[in-house]
C-alpha cells in the first residue's frame, strides 16, 4: 500500500529544527512581563484598603460582638 503524502527529507527536517530552536531562543530572551502602566500607586487609599481587607479576612470578632 503506497501512500500519497510524500516524507520530509533530512535538510527539510534539520531547517525546521533549526527555526524552532531559534524561535525557543527568541522566547526564552524576550522579556516575561510587561510592566503596568501607569505603575501602580500605594498611597493612602490603597493602605486603608488593605486593612479592610485584613479585618474582613479576620472573621466576626470573637467577642460575640456583630459588626453592622
């Protein structure tokens, strides 16, 4: 049974090994991140929302006392 899809030669086979190392390698050295923009800002709002989420994270006081 002959099939009609002919096989890579070995030159075609070492080039396209070749263009995946290279595009590896491109990845590999480009950066991962891309910086935020605008940078993020930690001023006062951002402290008091950190401590709410901190309180909130703490659960009901422990006193049997509800928060409204």
């Amino acid at each position: 049974m002959d099939s009609k899809t002919s096989t890579p030669s070995r030159a075609k086979l070492e080039e396209l090994r070749v263009r995946v190392q290279q595009r590896l390698r491109e990845l590999r050295e480009a950066p991962r991140t891309v910086p935020p923009n605008p940078p993020p800002r930690y001023d006062e709002i951002f402290t008091r929302g950190q401590q709410w989420l901190d309180e909130l994270a703490a659960g009901p006081d422990l006193h049997g006392e509800a928060e409204p």
